[in-house]
C-alpha cells in the first residue's frame, strides 16, 4: 500500500492514494496555502530567530480576538495546554479533578501525571458530553476542579457545569482540543472556565503541520502564571518561582497557523455543510434515527447537537447499534475504500495504567455503550458532497442487509 499522510497515533484510520473517500486528506487540504506557507518558511529561516518573537504574540492576540478572551498563551501541544493549566491551578496530590471517562488519553493523563486523581464521571447519550448531575455526585472535599471536554466539535453543558463548579468552589478547566470554533449561545469554547485548552494536532480543525497547542483565559493573573510556566517558571530568567516546564510553542507553526485562522469559521462551514448531507440522506432511512431519544427499533442513530450549540464536526460521530453490527459496518466501509475512526474503543477508566484510580471496580455503562456503538465517517472539508453520497450508499446498503462490498 502506497501509505502517504499521517498514521493517526497508530490508528487503524490512516489513508493512502488509493481510497475513494479518505478520513482526512492533509496534504490535499494544506494545498490552497502552500505559496503563502513557502514564503512564510522563507522569512523564518531567513529571521535567525527560530524561538519566540513576533510571530507567536500574534498568533496569541489573533486567537484571543477570535475567540473573544483577554489573553492567550500558545504551547508546544494540547496535551501541554491541558498540563500547564492545571499547574497554574495548583493541582497537585491529594487533589481531585473531574473529567469524562469517554476522551482522548491526555484530559486524564495530566491529572495523573501532576500526582492528582482523575475521578471519571459518566456522559450523556446524546451529546457524548458529560453528564452535569452526575459531576455533582462525584464531588468530594477533595475535589479541586472539572475538565469538561467538548469531544467531537460540540461543547458540554458549560452553563449547568459552571454553576455546579461556582456553588462548589471549583475551577472548571474546558478540554476544547476538538472544539475550536465551537459556540455555546454565541459564546465560544475556551472562553468560560479559568482556562480553555486547544490543540493544533494535524487533524483538528486548526491544523498546524506539527504539534503545538494553546490556552485561553480571561483572568491576566493567571495568564502570567501561565507564561512563566511555560518556561520552566523562570522569571526573570534563571530565577525560578515555581517548577515548570519547556512548553514553548515554535514560531513556524504560528506562523503557519497564521495563515490558516481567517479561514476557519468557512472550513467549519464546509464541515457542517457535509453533516447536514448526511442527515438529509440517511435521515428519512426507516432504520435510522435522528436523535437517542428515538432509537428503539433503530439500527443506526446520527450525532446530535444540543440546545444553544454551533456544533463544529470535528468528528461526525454515528452509533451503530446491535452485537456486532459496527464491525460488520466497519469491514464493508474498509472493502469499499471509505475511511473511518473509533473515538474511544476503551473508555479511559477501563484503561490499565488507571487502575491505581479506579481499583478495576469503575462501572459507567453510557460510557461504555458509546465505546461498543461509536463510528466516526469522512468528514473534512476537502470531501467533496458526491463523496458524503457514496458513504451514504455504502451506510444504506448495509442497513438493508445488502453486501456493500
Ligand atoms: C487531541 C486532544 C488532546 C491532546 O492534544 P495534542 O495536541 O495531541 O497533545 C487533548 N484532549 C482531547 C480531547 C483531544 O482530542
């Protein structure tokens, strides 16, 4: 196979030439930039300065404007996003921080790498978000703080989640690498807890051409903290007021990303564009339904989006129901070509290197059906709508039990 792009952390989801729709297509999406990102390399290896500078402050200030914060410090990856905010909070052992059991690895790793102890709290069946009420029942004198993560490009109950967190004394940290762009009532993700953490991974929607990622925060104390942090909490240099890390971001991918960001409220209009497609053609399918609360009978039940919520489709995530049934899908969307992911396989409090946490004895049966029922399909604006249709075919086939091979 002529494997070209990216192998997504060893996933079974990469691509190559030969696919009729692709889960992503990186080369093909960077092209429209490729002159512009050319003389942007010129410039920085011309510059001599390959750390720091111009073009990581404005990258700072042109998000920040975007997602309508007072400030912004970009770092080497989400994951770092995640780690640097929560030892700007403080978090540390003994402590206890919520977060979702159905996530990427990094919103619990950090907890556990700072010494603290992620508490894993159920989601909702409908958005895959966590679940507001059940938060409450986890909390304990311990508790120092709440990560909700807006997986898939939609935000989690920010308001009820906020107000759980204010009448509790917690910080609320939003996991938004997946949400860039995602708006709640017009507000956008990363702009109402006491951080907002971001990723530019290659397959998020700001897509730098490496690792680097970012934090968000309305409150310039903690922002300073951030900055001095983000380098080995030095300030002024070689005096260390606190322990910190090398967390910088490079100059190359702002100033890459630089010249993406103008287009990404467009590039999420495409992306939406595609998932109206596919709720049009596989919406009115007789074993298809349009939301949880309608699933009986149903084999197949497309992504919802919650009150007040621009959802962004960083993923479009379906739930294929039945023993058995995702992988048979699976198979007949691989044999025709069609890319495609699952977002998570294993909920994180199933995970082994958490059974310090959870003593094998965690039970979250949401979690876990979403883990078994979950399948992420071609999404990404450079698809085009003929190919959502081919998807579609094959999807459709295989609910009337045809071979779609
Ligand atoms: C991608 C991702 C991260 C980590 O971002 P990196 O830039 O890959 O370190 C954290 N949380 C979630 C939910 C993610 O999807």
């Amino acid at each position: 196979m002529n494997e070209i792009g990216v192998v997504i952390r060893g996933e079974s989801c990469s691509f190559d030439a030969s696919m009729s729709v692709p889960l992503l297509n990186l080369a093909e999406h960077n092209r429209p930039y490729q002159d512009r990102m050319r003389e942007a390399f010129d410039r920085f290896l011309a510059s001599g300065h390959y750390i720091g500078g111009d073009q990581v402050t404005l990258f700072e200030k042109e998000v920040a404007s975007y997602l309508g914060v007072s400030e912004c410090v970009a770092v080497s990856s989400g994951t770092d996003a995640l780690l640097l905010a929560l030892m700007a909070l403080d978090v540390g052992p003994g402590d206890e921080v919520i977060c979702p059991s159905f996530t990427f690895f990094a919103t619990a790793g950090v907890v556990h790498r700072l010494g603290a102890k992620p508490v894993f709290a159920e989601i909702l069946e409908g958005s895959f978000n966590m679940d507001p009420e059940d938060i409450e029942h986890r909390i304990t004198p311990r508790t120092k703080g709440i990560i909700p993560v807006h997986l898939f490009g939609q935000m989690a109950d920010i308001a009820r989640i906020q107000a759980i967190a204010d009448k509790h004394g917690l910080f609320v940290l939003e996991d938004a690498a997946q949400a860039i762009g995602a708006r709640h009532n017009g507000k956008h993700a990363g702009s109402f807890g006491a951080f907002g953490a971001f990723s530019f991974y290659p397959t998020k929607n700001l897509s730098g051409l490496g690792d680097s990622g970012l934090v968000s925060t309305n409150d310039p104390k903690l922002a300073a903290k951030a900055r001095i942090l983000r380098v080995h909490g030095m300030d002024p240099v070689y005096y260390h007021s606190h322990v910190g890390g090398n967390f910088r971001f490079d100059p190359i991918q702002g100033a890459l990303l630089r010249i993406k960001l103008p287009d990404l409220d467009a590039s999420i209009g495409l992306r939406q564009e595609r998932a109206a497609r596919y709720v049009s053609r596989l919406g009115s399918h007789p074993s298809v339904a349009l939301s949880c609360e309608e699933a009986a009978g149903k084999k197949l039940i497309l992504p919802e989006t919650s009150p007040g919520n621009a959802h962004t489709f960083n993923q479009f995530t379906i739930r294929v129901r039945g023993e058995g049934a995702r992988d048979r899908l699976v198979a007949q969307l691989k044999a025709a070509g069609i890319g495609h992911g699952i977002y998570y396989p294993l909920g994180l409090h199933q995970q082994e290197c958490f059974r310090c946490h959870t003593g094998g004895a965690v039970s979250l049966p949401i979690t876990e059906a979403a883990c078994r029922e979950v399948l992420s399909i071609p999404i990404v604006p450079e698809i085009k709508l003929e190919q959502i249709d081919e998807v579609c075919d094959r999807i459709i086939g295989f609910l009337d039990g045809g071979s779609a091979a």
